[in-house]
C-alpha cells in the first residue's frame, strides 16, 4: 500500500511541476500583409475534368452519391470522372 501511495504521490508531484513553468514571452508577430483580392475566380482555359474515387458502387449511399456529384458536375459544366476499387 505503502508503495502505491509513493508511486501516486510522485506522479502527482510530477504532473504540478510541469505545470509551474512559467510560459516564455514572445515577441508579437506582425500580420502578414494580405495582397488586394482579385476581380474574381479566373476561368480555367480549357475544359475542366474532376476525378472521384469511391471505395465501392456495390452499396447504396455511394451509389447515390455518385449520382448527386455527377448532377453537380453537369450543372457546372465540368466532365466527372468516377472510378471504384
């Protein structure tokens, strides 16, 4: 009993001494200069192609989600790509 409460109490010890250490000052970090925005998102110079890698189509839920991402790349205009394992 007696070596478990040593055990305890020095872990204990342990743990306030970490936490007594007085934290080192730093300097302050100015902030970063942020460029101006530009007009808006650049078009992309030719036809945009996006890939998605499923883990399988044999389910259901990746199934749909196929088909809702397949949706959005058509009404973006973009080609979907989609592969399975």
């Amino acid at each position: 009993m007696s070596r478990k409460l040593l055990l305890v109490s020095l872990t204990l010890l342990a743990l306030l001494a970490t936490q007594c250490v007085a934290p080192v000052p730093q300097a302050p970090v100015p902030p970063a200069a942020t460029p101006a925005p530009a007009e808006g998102p650049a078009a992309p110079a030719g036809p945009v192609t996006l890939g998605l890698s499923l883990s399988t189509l044999n389910n259901p839920f990746f199934v749909t989600l196929r088909d809702g991402a397949q949706a959005a790349a058509d009404a973006a205009g973009v080609t979907l790509v989609v592969v399975d394992a």
